[in-house]
C-alpha cells in the first residue's frame, strides 16, 4: 500500500529529516510487484538499512520503497563451501552472525557494517581486506519496467572499489531481492589486513576462529566508527582516492608518512581519513554537526543537522583537500540533491 507524506528520519542512519511524497513497504517480491502494479510512477528509490543516503532536498518526490523481504538458507551444500541465499531486506551484521554461528567462513571481515544484504552488492561494501564480490555468487533483481526478475552472476555485476553496475550503468532500473554468497566451510581467514592481527594479539589469541575474527573486527569499528544509533552517520563518507605516481610523488616529498597502497596500472591508492585530517578537520565541528572526532572520513550529525549542511560540508572538506593536496575527493555516500 502507497501511503503519502512519510517522514524519512527513521529510515536513513543520518538521521536526516526529509519527507517521501510516496512511501511503501514491501517483504516479499509479490507485494513489490503489486506496489508497482499500483502505480504508473518508475521513479524509484529504494532503502535498505538507509546507511549509506543523504538527503539533502526536503522531499522525496521518487517513490520510496522500503525493502523488507527477509530469510536465510543454505541452498546448495558442498564438501568444501556452501551457497547461502538471503533475503535483500536482512540486516546485513545479523546476516554475517548467523553465517558465523554456523561456522561458514568469508564474510567474519565484514561484521558490523551497518546496511542491508540487498544494498551490499551495490556498492561492493570492503573492510580489512574483504569485499563483498570476493564471496559473492549471484543475486536475483526485479527490473523495474518488465516487472521480471533477472539474475547477475559476480561478473555481470561489474565489481569495482565500491561500484558496481548498479551505481552505474544500470542505476535505478532494478530492485534487488536476493543475494547469494559461496562461503567456505573450513575457516580460511583473511587477517592480512595489519589490524586485525594486532587486535587478536591484544586478545591473546594465537589460533584464531572465525568468530574471532569477527570479534576483533567488531572491537576496531566500535573504538574508531560512531554507532550510527547513537551519533548520526553513514560510514565512509568519501572514497579512497587512487591517484597518479607523479600526484603520490609530489605528496610525498612533503608528508614522508602519507598511508599509501597500490592500486592499478602502477596508481596509488591514499587513506581520505588521513588528507582530511591533515588539512586540520578532524573532529572539527560545526554545532551539531562535522567530523568524527577519530576517523576523518566520518561526517556526523549530533543531532538537528539538514542534508543541505552536510553536504556543504563535504563540499567545503573537497576544496580544502584539493587546493593542499591537488587531489579531488568523491563522495561514496548516495546523494539525494
Ligand atoms: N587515517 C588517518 N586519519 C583518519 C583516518 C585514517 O590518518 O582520520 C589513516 C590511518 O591511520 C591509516 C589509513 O588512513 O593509515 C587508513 O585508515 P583505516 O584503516 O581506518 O581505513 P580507511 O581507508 O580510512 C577504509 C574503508 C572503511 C573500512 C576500513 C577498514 C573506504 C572509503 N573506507 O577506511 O569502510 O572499514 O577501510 O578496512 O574505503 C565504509 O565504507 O563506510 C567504511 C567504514
């Protein structure tokens, strides 16, 4: 059922007051079809965990879907892996908990992302050394003007740093639905990342499960990342840019200590945390709102901030890194202008 003038507060993790002119619910894709039957409207946006958003206009003037489809299953069961299908409405932090209680390996790294199953092959969501398409096996989308649902395996879906084909060429034509994922039955763990090792130390842990991992996981975000139920946020709020030799090279001369990691074609890959932090924002704040006072990438709103301000903000923190550093930072966090 459509229903008009909802308020969006609840739905985004920024904590954003905006109103959807059209909002609906749906838990499975039969009422999504019946919602799209309802009405002519094919201008759709659709929320998960609403964590990575930012609206900055006051309405919505698309058709807001919240995706609530549910459910977890092990549907194919191998010697080595297992094929785990969820529902694209599931949590994803409650989703990577019950792959652990059940001792499926792959996706311990990513514990604590804030989101939903649906929204983590969208933009490829990373952490510690994993990335969604690293255990991705496929999804089933419905697209939106046939009203058919299309299967993408892990190539069609065009992974990228954050990107895949559906923050790009395929950008609001489906809905996704459900999302499988190959996980390993024996623990095959991923502590490259440097510290996650440092934390399992600190724990005492010299033969780490996968539970462990995902504990040591969780006790680095909580110490650095703001619990979106508490502090208004959406995570990273830009990408890691990845830049020239020559553009590492000239920052280099200057800051011997700036994080770098390699990227591509001999580029270089640098932390936005830390040319944030060095133009002196860090924890900075502008009333109720600025940035996490220990992750830089972080913008956060204590309360009361408009999108309008937030997303000034992220265009002031652009210029101020572009004119030390000559580097153009890009938003990660989807943007409603
Ligand atoms: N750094 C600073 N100052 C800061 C923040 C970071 O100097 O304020 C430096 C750190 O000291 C380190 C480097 O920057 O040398 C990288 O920092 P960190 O390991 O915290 O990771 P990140 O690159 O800032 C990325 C992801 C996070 C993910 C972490 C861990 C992006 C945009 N962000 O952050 O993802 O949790 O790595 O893997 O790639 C998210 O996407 O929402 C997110 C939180």
């Amino acid at each position: 059922m459509i229903r008009q003038n909802i308020s969006l507060k609840p739905y985004n993790t920024f904590g954003i007051e905006a109103t959807a002119s059209k909002f609906a619910r749906f838990s499975s894709v039969n009422e999504l079809k019946d919602i799209l039957t309802e009405t002519p409207d094919k201008e759709i946006l659709i929320l998960g965990g609403g964590s990575n958003v930012l609206f900055v206009k006051d309405t919505i003037d698309e058709l807001v879907l919240l995706n609530e489809i549910k459910g977890f299953e092990v549907v194919e069961d191998n010697l080595d892996d297992v094929v785990v299908s969820a529902g694209a409405g599931e949590i994803w932090h409650e989703f990577v908990m019950k792959c652990i209680e059940k001792g499926f390996c792959g996706v311990e790294n990513l514990s604590l992302i804030p989101g939903s199953v649906g929204a983590s092959p969208m933009q490829n969501i990373g952490a510690y050394g994993v990335e969604i398409k690293d255990v991705f096996e496929k999804l089933e989308a419905l697209h939106i003007q046939t009203g058919e649902i299309h299967t993408f395996t892990n190539k069609e879906c065009e992974f990228g740093y954050r990107e895949s084909v559906f923050k790009r060429k395929l950008k609001g034509q489906y809905v996704i639905t459900q999302v499988y994922f190959r996980l390993k039955k024996q623990p095959n763990l991923n502590t490259s990342y440097g510290a996650i090792d440092t934390e399992l130390a600190k724990m005492g842990i010299a033969n780490p499960s996968v539970k462990d991992v995902s504990n040591a996981v969780i006790s680095i975000r909580s110490s650095k990342l703001p619990n979106p139920k508490e502090i208004g946020n959406a995570g990273s709020f830009f990408k890691n840019p990845v830049v020239d030799q020559s553009v590492y090279q000239k920052i280099a001369q200057k800051y011997d200590s700036v994080p770098n990691y390699p990227a591509e074609n001999g580029a270089v890959k640098l932390a936005a945390g830390w040319l944030i932090e060095q133009t002196g924002w860090k924890g900075k704040t502008k009333g109720h709102y600025g940035v996490h006072k220990l992750q830089a990438l972080v913008l956060v709103n204590y309360g009361g901030a408009t999108g309008a301000e937030i997303y000034d903000l992220s265009t002031e923190i652009i210029e101020k890194v572009k004119a030390e550093f000559g580097v153009t930072l890009e938003r990660e966090v989807n943007i409603y202008l």
